[in-house]
C-alpha cells in the first residue's frame, strides 16, 4: 500500500508513524496538531514549532471535527 490522501492536507501511509494521519509532505501526526492547540498553543505557535504552514493547521482541525461529527455513540 502506498500513501493515501484521507483529507485535504491529510494523508495516511503505513511507512511513516506507523500509519497515522500526518499532514501531508511531513511526518507532523494530525494528533500531534489537535493536541497541542488544544494544549493552549496558539496556531501560529503550532505553525513556528512544525513549520506548517496555516492551512495545515487548519485541515489537522477540520479533519479531526470531521472524525468527531462522524462518531456515533450508542447507549445501552
């Protein structure tokens, strides 16, 4: 299997952090992105600490808020 875009600026590739999302061209996990702006850093301090540029960052958030309005929970 080859690398596999899953969103724009996302992409999944079994070679590279064991088959996360990463953003696209680097080897940044989208994990890694949501969780440190959820950390309290600033965009442009995720995007200093990376070098990503504000797009990425932006489609990290996007595709995490895309996984989470997908998730069905179900009570018992």
């Amino acid at each position: 299997m080859t690398k596999k875009k899953l969103f724009d600026h996302i992409t999944v590739d079994p070679k590279v952090r064991f088959g996360k999302p990463v953003i696209d061209g680097t080897r940044v996990p989208v994990d890694m992105v949501v969780g440190k702006i959820a950390g309290g850093m600033t965009v442009e301090e995720v995007m200093d600490e990376y070098n990503l540029t504000k797009q990425q960052v932006m489609a990290a958030l996007r595709y995490a808020a895309e996984l989470v309005a997908q998730e069905e929970i179900t009570f018992a």
